[in-house]
C-alpha cells in the first residue's frame, strides 16, 4: 500500500475526528477508495475502537433514485439509527465516474436531500470528516493523469494543520470583529451581507480534509446584490456553469445558469431555506495550486470565495440569530484572482486574490 | 448487465426476503458484487423500500482485526442498533480471495463471533437471506472458469423454488415423525441422535438463496459416536480437512484434523456450546451437481448431510426443548454418496445419496 494511504487514515483519525478507544466508527466511502477504508479500519483498530463500513456507489444510488422516483423515496430510519448510535463519522468521497447521477431528474435529487433531512443533521452534529480518495474518476474531472492527481490530494492533505490554522486566525479575528462584508469581483459581482452576531470557524482539517477555508454565516435577511459563479459547479453528477444569483432582502430573486439551469433551479426550490445563504467562505489553502472541479478542494484555494444557499453550519450561527435551515446545502465559487476586492466595512483585506497580510499586498 | 443479475435481484426480493412497500431494507456485500447491490437498490426501489448498503470487505476486516487483537474487539453497537432499526437483511458473499482472513489468528475470528453475537442474533431475528455472487475468488476457490462458475451459481438459484418446496416436504415429513436418527458412512462415520419434538424446516430459498435442504435441531445431549466430515470446511479464509469428532452424551470429547486443526480447536473453544451439535441438515437440491467447496452450496447437495457445532436455528426448537446457544454456527458436510445410509428409527430413508422417494432407492 503507498505509504501515504496510511499517512491519509491516521490524519483522518488522529487529527480530524480524534478517534478514541471505545469510539463506534462509522466509515462511508466508494469501492475505488478500498486502500484507504483497509487503512482507516486498521487504524481504527489500534485505537480500540469498533468500525461500520458503508458503501457509497452512484450506480446503486441512481439505481435506487431513477426506481423509486420522488414520489416514492422514504427516510432511511435504519441509516438514522446507525448515525445516532455513532461517534465518529468518516465519509470519503472517490468516484469512478463522477457524472453517474446525470440521468437522474434533478427534482428527485433534491427530494433525497429533503427526505435524508434528519439523518445529514444527525451526521452534522457527531464528529464528522469529509475527505477525498485520489479516484480515477476525480482526476479525470480534474483533467489530469491519476497518478498526478495522487499528488495533488495527498500534498493537501498532508499538511502541518497547526501552521495552517495560524495563517488561517488572522482571517477569523477580522471577520469576528466585523459587521459588513462586501464582495466584488469584475463588473459581475457585487454583493454586500451582514455577518454581524455570527461566528468564524477555522477550518483546520477536521471537518473537511483537506481543510483550508474560514467561513460563516450571513444573517439571512442581509444579503443584498448580484454574484456571478465563474466556477462550475458538480452538483450530484451534473455540471452547472455561469449561475448567477440576485438577492433582495436575503433571497434569490433572480437566477440564471448557463449550463444545466435546471439543476440550479431545483436546488432552490428544495425548500424556502434553499433560496437563502447558509454560508459564507474564504479560502486560504495555498497548497491547493489548481482548479479540480472538486468543491471540496476548489474552495479553499486562496483567490476564491464561496457561498453555499440553504442549510447554515450550526456552529456559525450566533446565540442571537436563528441559523437558516434547509435540506440542502450547495457551496459556489467566486474566482477571485484578478479585479476582485473582499471588504470589511469599508477596509480592503483581500485585493485580486492576495490578503492584506501576506507579503505583496500592496501591488495586488 | 447480465440479465441473470436481475433476476437474482428479484427472486432475493420478491421470494426470499419478500420485501414490502414501507420497509427498511439492509444490503451488505462486497465491491465484487456492486452489480447485484446495483440491481437489488432497483428492486428495493420499485417496491417503494429504502435500502442502505454496507460494506463487507476480506481485506478492511483482517487490517481491524489484527490491529485490534482479541482483547481489543468491541461489539459494534452502532451495527446492532442498523440491524435493529432494519426490516428485510440481505447478505451477499462474493470474495475476490476467500483467503483474506487466512492470517489472523483463529481464536480472534471465534473472539470476534463472540462479541458480535447479539448483532448475529438479531438478523437471525429478521427476514434475512444470505446469497452468493459469483466472483473470482469463489470460482477459483472452486476450480471453475469465472463464466462457468456464474452459469453453476445462477443455474443454482434461478428455479423453481414451489417444485423444490414439495420435493423436500416428504422429508420434513418423515423427519417431523421420527425420534431416533443414525447416520453412517463408510467405516469413519456412524453417529445417532434424537430429533424428537424438534422442528423440520423446508429451506426452499428463503433464509438461503441457493437453497435446498431439510433441517432440524439435534436434542443437544443426545448425540452420540464419530464422524468425518471429509469435504473441506473453509472458516474465516482458512481450510480445514478431515475434521473428525466424537460425541459423548451431546458434546464433543474427541477431534482432530489433517489440516488446520487449531482453526477446528478454536471454533470449539468459542463457548460450551461451541461442543455440541446445533444443527442436523440433508441436502435435497439435485441442480447443485458439484461441489464447490463453499458450504452454501456444498451443503444443499442431495448426495451429503451436514451437520452444525454451534447456534441452533430457534425455529427449529421445539417448544419443549432449549435451543443449544452459542456465538458460532459452523457447518460440516459428510459426503454420502457411497457406502453411506441415513436411518429413521431404524428404517433407510436414503442410501448412497438416493432417497428412498426418489427413483433408483432400490438400486442404490
């Protein structure tokens, strides 16, 4: 086994969901990602804990989806019960065809995430991690040889997540003093919210790994302006290009897609929460070096923002505020490499992709 | 995909488990099998059921184990709380090498049997059914072609399953009437034992998909003499060749093996009732024409008997009798097609593999 598998599974158990003796385990992942579920049942063995495997297949998926139809999908009371009776909860994403969900009616997508409701909040509130194992299908997406695309993830992923949160609190310390965000990226993009009362979270390779953002929640009600997403989007199988949002009094008034705007449009019709934003992130990893059409690395580069509609990280959510609930939650992309500024009320602390305190602020 | 599959998909899910519109479905398995999982998700689907499907894995559970040790397995009480919340379980064997556990220490596989066993108990307490998919590693394992051994798999299980329901009733017939049962083969097998008041089931494909055989439970002290079992018995990846046992007053008091006897000694090791018979079975399934050395199929031959240490199946209990309990369930077959005879209360029911109901008795 590359030893770098094993490397992956003891960061996985070790730092980002700190397996302990006596834990229950619960371990999601594709067939492609065997290597590291053989790793991560061997590590969560030395530790004294007692590992589930599920199994994650877009073809069973579709199987089931195209089968049942919207109509006749049902909440899996029995995959409720395995996540409430677990502490700590992996899932490893690793396609080997990524699109498998793209003949699957985006209304009965959505319809799953609404019905599976409960058993994503019960997930969301265990020590959870979402991570990525180096498939073929994901290098293919991300145009690039899988052995090459090994190296991309597992550069990211094996990392010093100590030195990553230090450059990432120079971030969380302005955003948690500020009330006012304003993001403008060319003549595209121009949005303003209020993060006023909420907090900052520092994501340091616990729940997502690799890690590498800092994100929040707006206040609902604030967001007001236009964005356009000049990153394509995944969204289970089915690629979404040039989405653009409007915002009035917080919700989405107007959208538009280039590509697969129906996909787009059931997202925001999941439910009212779907037509508001949930999240509000930053990325600051510098060693994500390209674009992979991969949500979970492509935000964390450090020349992007994203925002997710629908559902809100409860841990964003601020005591005096009702955290923005939906059953849905689809983060998009702002580049923001060039005539792009981040302000904080009023104050510029990132200009064309580079934050006011990394060296060539100045010049950017 | 082969439309054998499907048809699989649909004699597990309409004949064996008989899943209904509403219900909580389970599917574990391997990768190898992903278009069996693939095809069952659509059925399960079609009935307006909702499956969740879970990993077994050769490889994920040798790195556990070994890592864990025998002092260190916990029972998974998450996997006990999925099997308590799940209506219909369906089981599916198909390794890519059915020696992945060949490395592990025996007496951590009996530990792990031991500590699972209220997980064992509550699928036994379910709709279940345990089936086959033709991988690689079971046609290697049985010296069979890949495609030659999915025509021998599927032959096996695409019958007519009422034909082969009243084909055993005349067995479960004579075997619900006797008392006194003695099996003898050749000069290295000559055992009795009572089955009075014990129950005869017709394993017509439900719990088993292949199925095949009529079985019962021994009343444990009654069982008395020696037997070979001289068809292999792989447990947990290992082989293990002419196990022979004597019995006195129900329990084992002698046994050795030719090959891998401390697996044998392990199984028997597990608890007390690990020393006693849980389990009298006679195959009666005439299209599984050879062996295969995979007890699922092995064992519904019309030519052997098997018989169980361990667990006894609580149907086939009479209500005046204790079920012998035990975390282990292990089955071993006698070959009986030569110099062989079952008697019932001392009249021949079958001789050299032929029933006494089926043509050529006379002969035999």
């Amino acid at each position: 086994m590359d030893p770098r598998i094993r490397q992956h599974a003891s960061i996985i158990v070790n730092h980002s969901v700190g397996v302990e003796n006596g834990d229950t385990v619960l371990i999601t992942g594709p067939a492609a990602a065997e290597d590291l579920i053989v790793a991560l049942n061997e590590a969560v063995g030395d530790i004294g804990a007692v590992p589930v495997n599920t199994l994650s297949n877009g073809r069973a998926s579709r199987a089931y989806l195209k089968a049942a139809g919207a109509d006749g999908l049902e909440m899996p009371t029995h995959q409720l019960a395995l996540a409430e009776a677990t502490d700590k909860i992996i899932r490893i994403r690793g396609d080997s065809n990524v699109t498998e969900l793209s003949d699957v009616a985006p209304e009965i997508v959505a319809e799953q995430s609404r019905v599976n409701q409960p058993v994503s909040e019960t997930i969301m509130s265990k020590d959870w991690c979402l991570t990525q194992y180096p498939s073929s299908g994901n290098a293919q997406l991300a145009e690039m040889s899988t052995d090459a695309y090994q190296n991309f993830v597992w550069d990211a992923i094996d990392k010093d997540w100590e030195a990553q949160h230090d450059h990432q609190a120079a971030m969380v310390e302005r955003l948690n003093a500020a009330s006012a965000v304003r993001i403008v990226s060319g003549e595209t993009t121009d949005l303003t919210m209020s993060v006023e009362g909420m907090v900052t979270v520092n994501d340091d390779g616990h729940e997502n790994l690799p890690g590498g953002e800092v994100f929040t929640a707006p206040v609902p009600d604030s967001v007001e302006g236009e964005v356009l997403f000049d990153l394509p989007l995944y969204h289970q199988g089915q690629e979404v290009t040039g989405a653009q949002l409007v915002f009035e009094n917080g919700e989405v008034v107007e959208h538009e897609a280039e590509k697969n705007e129906s996909v787009l449009q059931s997202v925001l019709e999941t439910d009212p929460g779907a037509r508001r934003l949930g999240e509000l992130g930053i990325g600051m990893n510098r060693d994500i070096d390209r674009f992979t059409y991969n949500m979970l690395f492509d935000e964390k580069m450090g020349d992007t923002v994203h925002m997710a509609v629908g559902r809100a990280y409860p841990e964003t959510v601020g005591e005096d505020h009702e955290p923005n609930e939906s059953a849905t939650h689809v983060d998009m992309i702002v580049d923001m490499s060039e005539d792009s500024r981040i302000e904080l009320d009023g104050e510029i602390v990132q200009q064309n992709g580079t934050f006011v305190f990394e060296d060539g602020f100045e010049d950017a």
